[in-house]
DNA sequence: TAACACATTCTTGTATACAAGATTGCAACC
DNA sequence: GGTTGCAATCTTGTATACAAGAATGTGTTA
C-alpha cells in the first residue's frame, strides 16, 4: 500500500522528525548518554521547535530519549533489566503466536512464504549480513501479525523497534547465521505440522539465544560500533 | 507513594490536561464521537494551545482520540474489533503471568493481599458497587505485576485503561458480583497450590466472561449512562 | 423552496516570543 | 590550587502570531 488512498494530509514536519531521530538512534549517530537541545535539533532539521518537541516527546514516550527539566534531552541510557524484561514479552507474545496460527481455521499464507525465504531449496539462496538480520526481524513479526490480532501485532512491533538496537550488534558470527536458518526453519515445520506446543518450545528456545548473545552488550560496544559508522559516513552530526 | 521524593518538576500543565481529558472520557464527559477543538479544551481548561495539543497527542496515540487534519478531535468510536483484540491480548498477557508467578522462587506477598480481599473470612465483609470494579481492576493489575515484569505491567495497564470505558458498562447484576468472588478466590486458591495450568484456565474462563459481558455494549448505552452521570454532577461541558 | 457562489469564521500545523530557572564560565578571594 | 559569587547564556514550558485550508452561513438566483 504505498502512497495510501486518503491523502488527507500530507506528512507532517513533526513525523518527518520523528523518523529521522528515529533512524538517528538506530544508526548509531545517536548513541545512550547524547545529550542535545530542542534548538540543536530544529537547526539540524531546518524546522522550528514545535514539532521537533511533539517528536521528542513521542519518543520519550515509546522510551527511547529522557526530558532533563530545562536541561536538555539525552538518549535514554540502556538498560540491561528492561532489555531482559522486553525478551521476556516477546517470548510470551510469540509463544501464544504459536498457539493462535495453529488454532486459526486455516493456516494463514504467511506460513508458506516464510517457508519459502527460511527452508530454501537451494542453500545458496540464503542472504547474508544485515539482510539476514533484517529477514529475522520480519520473520518474527509477520508469524506474530500471521495470528491475526492487530492489538498484539503492534505491540510486538513496538518491542522489536526497542530492541532493534542491541540485537543489531549480534548478528556477526556465520555460526549464528546457520542457525537462524535451522531455527526458523524447524519452527516453521512445527507450525505446518499444527504443532503448537514444539513451535513454541523451539521458539523460545530461539529467542533465549538472541537474548544471551545481547547479553554482552556494553555501552562501549556501541560506542565502537557508532565510531566505525561515523567514519563510513562522514558529515554526520 | 503519594508525592515521590525528587520533586525536579512541579506536575506540567501538560500532564494536567491529559489527566483531566483522560479522567472526562472515563466519566463519559466526553463520550465517542464527541467533537472539539484546541482551543475548546484550552479556554476551558484555562491554558494555551500548546499544552492541551501535547495531551491530546499523548492521548491519541494512547487510541483515545482522533486528530481531524484542520477539522478538529474527536473522541474515537468503539471499535469492537479492538475491543476483542485488546480482551484477547489481556487473556495471553495474564496467563502468561500465571505462569511465571509460580515459577518464581517465593510466592509473591501480594498473593496472600489479594486472598485476604476475595477469600474473606467473613462474608459481610465484601464490597459493593462500583467499589468492586476497582477493586477487580486492581485484582488483574496486581497480579501482573506479580509476575515481577515491569514492561509487561505497563502494556497491561495500558490495556485496563483502553478497557476500563466499556467495562465501565457491565458490573451492574449482582450475580455478576458473586461470580467474580467466587472465580477470583478459585484463581487465587490454584496460584497458592501452585498449580499454573489451572489458574490459567480459570483466568481465561473469567477474563472471557467478562468480554461477553462487554459484548451487548452500543453507543446507545453509553449515551444513557452518559446522561445519567450529567444528570448527577451538572454545569459540565 | 432549492441550489449555487462567495465571504467569513474556524481549525490545525508551524513559527516565534516570553518566563522561570538550570548551567556554565569567569573572576575574585582564601 | 581550590572554592565561592555572580552574571551571561542556555534550556524547557507556555503563550501567542501567522499560514493554509476546511467548514459554515448568507445572500442571490432561478
């Protein structure tokens, strides 16, 4: 649906904001602990403060920056407990993903289509790097919208954007490549099998990988990480 | 926890207005398709544009109103897709937290709270009214936040607000009353047995309940109850 | 009466002005 | 050097001004 039916409005300066401190934040130009003023952003996004504050404020609230008391934003720092609690939803959310698809009078297209990207026939068909991250990420959005309820679909959308930082600095090692794939691939076999109960073990199990290796994230890790893409993208804030 | 200790900032007219227009749509003060503007809400509420445009974003996106492009808000119609859709998440979410409340090293305090509340000794000791429906509200919220998953309490709370409107609208037949005695004792006696599958299941059968309770609800009814809160607190909007 | 044209009013979205207070830099002093 | 006092600057929160366009009411015409 691009370019939706009802052009009652164009975007707005402050969605436009939105998005590109979004995007700033999950590309590393903003990294936890940067701090900057309602002006600095307005200068930058040649826009005046108004909306930048109604976007500033919308992330706040999703909790991805801090409002110091006329002193400034800063990018929330991380937070290794919410972080924990968030994979912990995830997996509540996505195990009774499990169970909804198999309850579903007929298993939903989505389900062959992931089939096809994750149980290629061709092995040399697989994708690498930051598609594959990409690809995961979808993965498990669409089995979680494939169960049909919106509520829980935006809800789990919401905590994939908030953890879309730290799993992006896992997703390196090939090992863990091949595994997605076989993991991916099993939980689909379950799911085809209406299987709900092994889908959801392997499911879980899939995501307590992920959310180990995050386990060892640090600030410095990312600072690393927001230094090398500085230096691949020069002229950035 | 009445006035937290770090006082950094006196309550923001902000945060004024979105309570008051938040506590308005509760009373049915503002009822679904109630339309307004800006400025409306700012000369009432004696305050600028400014502040009331960042509650009614805050309360937008909360899915409680919608912004009209150049038109104008508007209090957002039932949408009784939603309204399954947020039961049904509300039914994943607290079994979920079933589950993990016996999974947990000691049983949680609040479990003997909450049993001192439904299993009470004496039977002339129950409450009445509308005081039941808070405190069958506080029974779900305080058993989700048992579970010891801050993020999860949060998107649950969520959910109880989106749902306290319509709920609003049941909890009238005192057989209803009973019933709830009897079903939250029933889930409180399977926690303390430490037996999650039944909690879980007598948690749905209560949950689903009251979804169907909620199921006969129409803009007619609101009206009427609308109308009768006017009638008994006047010189509202 | 019904329908159309036009002008007025109203509405949101954005920009700017102002207020109260936090932060910071610097000079003076021990 | 280390600390204190103070003023200049910066920051958010709120109020107001303006712009583009939607909604509405009125007068005119048939």
């Amino acid at each position: 649906m691009a370019e939706s039916g009802a052009p009652t409005q164009r975007e707005s300066m402050a969605d436009r904001i939105y998005q590109a401190l979004k995007e700033d934040i999950f590309e590393f130009r903003l990294i936890p602990g940067d701090k900057f003023s309602e002006s600095d952003i307005a200068q930058r996004l040649s826009a005046s403060r108004t909306p930048v504050r109604e976007a500033l404020y919308r992330l706040e609230r999703e909790g991805y920056v801090d409002v110091l008391f006329r002193s400034g934003w800063q990018i929330r720092q991380l937070d290794f407990k919410q972080i924990e609690e968030l994979y912990d939803l995830r997996i509540t959310l996505e195990r009774a993903a499990m169970h909804k698809i198999c309850r579903l009078d007929k298993p939903p297209p989505a389900l062959r289509l992931l089939n096809d990207i994750w149980n290629p026939d061709a092995p040399s068909e697989r994708a690498f790097g930051s598609t594959v991250r990409a690809l995961d990420e979808s993965f498990h959005c669409e089995l979680v919208a494939a169960a049909g309820n919106d509520e829980m679909t935006q809800v789990h959308q919401r905590i994939t954007d908030r953890l879309r930082i730290v799993r992006r600095l896992d997703f390196t090692r090939p090992d863990r490549i091949d595994a997605t794939y076989r993991e991916h691939a099993e939980i689909l076999q379950a799911l085809i099998a209406n299987n709900p109960g092994e889908a959801a073990e392997k499911m879980t199990a899939h995501i307590r990988t992920s959310q180990e290796a995050v386990k060892g994230i640090s600030l410095e890790r990312i600072r690393e990480v927001s230094q090398q893409h500085r230096r691949r993208e020069p002229g950035c804030p």
